[in-house]
C-alpha cells in the first residue's frame, strides 16, 4: 500500500514493504527522531528495541502476489 501521508524521500515506497525495511515507511518513521516520527511525540530517543522487532517482521513477510 502506498503511504497516505508522504514517502519521506524514499524511491517506490510502501506503507510496509516486505521483505524491505528501508523501503517502508512505517519502519522510517519509527527510526526517526525529527517530523514525521512514530509515535509522534513523548520521546526524544529511538527505541532500539522495538525498531529490531519491527525491521524483523517485515523482513520476515514473504512478497505481496502481483494484482490482476
């Protein structure tokens, strides 16, 4: 699915990418302390933890089927 809210400079981004963390912007966002960030405020470091365990989801999603 393409982002709704921009692609953060990113070439042939995806909301999730699968397989391809650094083409999703969920997982920028989530690695991000500057606008837009996720979550977008009470935090002022990146939890490392959480962003390993999102990077390894994706990464572990099998590729969406081609569409009709």
């Amino acid at each position: 699915m393409a982002p709704q809210h921009g692609e953060l400079g990113i070439a042939g981004a995806l909301l999730i990418a699968p397989g391809v963390p650094s083409k999703s912007v969920l997982s920028q966002r989530i690695h991000s302390l500057s606008t837009p960030r996720m979550p977008p405020l009470a935090t002022a470091i990146v939890d490392t933890e959480g962003t390993t365990l999102v990077d390894g989801w994706i990464t572990s999603m099998p590729a969406c089927p081609a569409g009709p």
